[in-house]
C-alpha cells in the first residue's frame, strides 16, 4: 500500500510539472512577461503586472508613503514628522525581478512550489526600506529642542536670613545613535508604510544638588559693596537689572560662571536702558551702561572668597568706585569676568542695591582657618598726565567749553595680602591694569565778522595755553562756559561711569569679618 502510494504521489507530481514545463504560455511566451496572479510586494499587489509596472508601482507606494506621519515620543515629549524628511527610500528594486520568477524560474520543484503557494492564497516577496541616517541624525539634532527637557537643578532661595532648599526636577535628554537605530528597525521591520508612532531611546538627566549638599552652603566666604549715588536714573535701573540677573545663582564644584551670558544680552528687549559707558576714550550712550560696576564689585567678592578667576580686564581708562586694579569690565563679546568654583562645595551669589549701594555676597561651606585674613592692595606703578587739547570750532567767537574730561593714564597692580593672627604670611602679584590717558578737550569758538577777533582767539589757540586762551575770549563773552578761576569736572554721565565712592566692605578668609583694606 504504500509502496503504491508513493508510485501514485510521485506519478501526480510528474504530470503537473510537465503540465508546467510544457504548457503553451511557456512555448508561447509573449515578448513582454508579467507577473503571475497573487504575488505581492510587501504590501504591493502586482500581480499581472508587466517588470515596468511592477517597479513603477513599487516607486509609486515609497513616494507615497513619504507623505505618512510618524510621531517620535521620548518620554512625555513627542514631535510629528513626515516620513519623507527621514529621506525613507527603497534601493532593492531585485524584488521586481524575484516577483517576475515566481512561478517561472528554479528548478522544477521550486517552480512547483510556487504554483501550490499560489492556489492556497499568495505570495509575498518582503519589501525592505531603508532612512538616510544622516537625515535621521540632521532632524533629532534640529527637533532636540522639542524633544529633549532639561533637568532643573535642586536649588537655594535666601529668606529673611536664612537659606530654603528648593527642588528641582528630572530632565530628559534623546540617545542620537540609539534613537536612529530604533527608527531604522521601525522602517525597515514593523511599518506597513501608513502613519506610526515611534518610541526613541532617552535618558533621563538627574538635577544637581542634593539636599545634603546644598546644606552644607551657609558660611560668608567673600562680601563687597560699591556706591552708585551720583548715577543718572537710567544708570541706577541697568546696575539693578543686571544684579537681579545673577543674584541666585549656584555654581557647583567646577562650573564655571560668565557674567556676559548671565546678563546679556545687554539691550532693551532684556530690561536694560540706555545710559553713559566708555568707548574708545570717549562717553557714549550705550544699552546697559552700569554694568561694569555690577562685575566690579561681584569680582571683589569673588576674589575674598578666593574663587579662581578665569576671565577679567581691566576698564580703558580709570573708574574711581574702586581702586585701579581692582575692577572688571564687561564689553561686548571681547571683555567678561569669568571665575570657576575651585571649592570642593557649592556656592551661592547673592547680589541686591539698596540705598544706591550695591552688594555682592558669596555663601558656600568656609574651610579656611578663622585666623587667617585675605586682603587685597592696590598699587599705582606709574601714571600719565594728558594734559589739555585746545580745538578751534566754528562757533561765535567768546563760546568756549570744556567737551571731554581729562582723565589720568595709571599703570597699577593688584597685590594678594594673606595674614595669619595678623602677621603678614604671604604678598603675591594678583594682576596688573594699564588704562589710557585721555586729554582734557577745551573747544573754542573762532567765528567772528571781525577777522581780527577771530585771529586773536587763533593765535591764543596756537600758544597750547589754556589761560591765554580764556583771557582771549573772554572780552567777547560774558558768560564763558568754563573759567580759569573755576575748572572744568566730569560730566553727570562721566562721574557715574568715573564713579560714585567706595565702601570699604569685605569678608576675609576664615570666620572674621572686616573690611577690604582699601
């Protein structure tokens, strides 16, 4: 029985797969074959279709499905993008041909095969796509913004005296190389070429601080205080907005601090107003004017709580709401004050005015011996007198006025004083500050219908003295702008850039407290 068995399997198998081998259609070929019915592309019926059909209709499934939607979530944050910004596309256009041979080509059993395949349903020849993983890498990169969530860092807020820990929150951060690998697996596995969703590999990014750490930020390390009493009002307002800028700010071990991007951008879309600054030896009205007496005095105190400064200039020319050396000037991308926690703890800055006073404290975890004291010295090394520059205008003749103040030249040094139950352990260079000279800038008017007044007042011009000259105008005024008897002082604008005073006030090394030595 089943020998007889086996003889009548294997007869039927025989006819059928000469019925194949010898049915018209393949003595008969047509010059342009098609597919055989039922076979499918992945998801492409092309069946019946001619090898041009078939790989048209092929390109027509990719072009359309570049139009589908996937959305790309990492954690809560998700974006929508099309597929066709992927650059989704299909390269393997061997599954057209391999659609052509079902049926038609192998070996006699294959073929046979596919003819049972084909009567019990179909066949399905996988069609494989493919992303461009730098478009992939391109678009994260670029929706980084939107996807990504920054951690907010464990924090410190001081009240009424005291600190209160303030928490923060997890952040979210997109694995690039992972995620790219898990939209490929998508394309390439799962999609069916309609819209999606598709989970991204993210980290989560813990917040900086923890409570026992931030606990330990109690003890005043570095404290300074400048005065800004003679400022314009537009003046006041830039120094307030720029210290409530950085006032709160923590920096733990290692970070470093920029006071230029704290504050900036330094324009009117960020609070600031226009008032007096410096620029090439000359007072302009500049967005943010006062700013530079914000650095001046965080820098004193940073460099009592001997912090390790990175960043600092010193101003063109000398302000006097601090001694030379002893200031910091901001100035567009070119001059910041930059310092690092070089502390194993983290430390606080707090910065507030009050009464046109403006303080800066430094809090962290105080390591240093009680009985040691940090001051800091100033030294002025040489100094330049500019003298005075006499301009002939074209004014009536008896104008005369002073347009720029005289401003001294210095090169000075700062020196690092340390003393141990007061006796003088260490004096070290800390920087040194050279600032231009800029004249005093007497104009005079020259215009006269007279050419012999306007010669007079020329040939006292010409003499460089400037008691000649008012002597030479003052028959043709009676009120000259300026007087010998009466010279001329800083403008309002220049006195607030010059400076308003300084008051004395610093922490030193170790517990006790006292002033700068300035």
């Amino acid at each position: 029985m089943k020998r007889t068995l086996r003889i009548s399997t294997l007869l039927g198998l025989l006819s059928v797969i000469c019925a194949v081998a010898f049915s018209p259609a393949s003595v008969w070929a047509s010059e342009e074959e098609r597919i055989a019915e039922g076979v499918y592309i992945g998801s492409i019926d092309v069946g019946g279709m001619t090898e041009q059909e078939a790989a048209d209709a092929v390109n027509a499934y990719v072009e359309n499905a570049g139009e589908s939607v996937f959305i790309l979530t990492a954690g809560e944050s998700s974006v929508q993008v099309k597929a066709s910004e992927l650059a989704v596309s299909f390269t393997d256009m061997n599954v057209v041909q391999e659609a052509m041979d079902v049926g038609k080509s192998g070996n006699l059993i294959k073929r046979y095969k596919d003819k049972k395949d084909l009567e019990n349903g179909s066949v399905v020849i996988d069609m494989a796509l493919n992303v461009d993983r730098d478009a992939v890498t391109a678009l994260l990169e670029e929706k980084a913004g939107e996807l990504n969530r920054e951690a907010v860092d464990n924090g410190l807020v001081r009240e009424d005296g005291e600190f209160v820990f303030v928490s923060g929150s997890q952040g979210i951060e997109v694995n690039v190389e992972e995620s790219i690998a898990a939209i490929e697996n998508y394309i390439s596995g799962e999609w069916d070429g309609s819209d999606g969703t598709i989970e991204l590999a993210a980290e989560i990014v813990e917040p900086k601080g923890t409570k026992e750490e931030l606990s330990r930020v109690q003890d005043l390390l570095g404290s300074y205080t400048t005065n800004f009493s003679s400022s314009t009002q537009n003046r006041c307002d830039n120094i307030a907005r720029a210290t409530e800028l950085i006032n709160g700010t923590i920096l733990y071990p290692g970070d470093e601090f920029s006071v230029n991007a704290t504050i900036g951008p330094l324009d009117a879309s960020n609070g600031y107003e226009l008032a007096g600054a410096y620029e090439n030896g000359q007072t302009v009205q500049s967005y943010g004017g006062g700013v530079c007496q914000v650095s001046t005095t965080l820098y004193n105190s940073v460099i009592l709580a001997e912090l390790e400064i990175t960043e600092r200039f010193n101003h063109s020319m000398i302000v006097t709401y601090v001694k030379p050396s002893m200031d910091a000037a901001i100035a567009g991308d070119y001059k910041d004050l930059k310092f690092v926690n070089n502390l194993d703890t983290p430390i606080y800055i707090e910065g507030y005015t009050s009464g046109k006073n403006l303080y800066f404290n430094i809090y962290g975890e105080e390591t240093r011996p009680s009985n040691r004291v940090v001051t800091y010295e100033s030294e002025v090394v040489s100094q330049q007198d500019p003298g005075t520059q006499i301009v002939a205008t074209g004014d009536p003749a008896g104008y005369i006025a002073v347009t720029q103040s005289k401003h001294t030249g210095y090169v000075a040094q700062l020196w690092k004083v340390v003393t141990v139950d007061g006796v003088e352990e260490s004096r070290e260079l800390f920087n040194k500050s050279t600032y231009k000279a800029s004249p005093k800038i007497l104009s005079v008017g020259t215009a006269s219908i007279d050419p012999n007044v306007s010669a007079i007042i020329g040939a006292a011009i010409a003499t460089g003295d400037e008691a000649t000259v008012y002597a030479a105008v003052a028959p043709y005024t009676a009120a000259a702008s300026t007087t010998p008897e009466q010279p001329a002082q800083p403008s309002a604008e220049e006195q607030a850039i010059i400076g308003d005073g300084q008051i004395d006030a610093g922490t030193t090394g170790g517990t006790d407290a006292g002033n700068t030595g300035q």
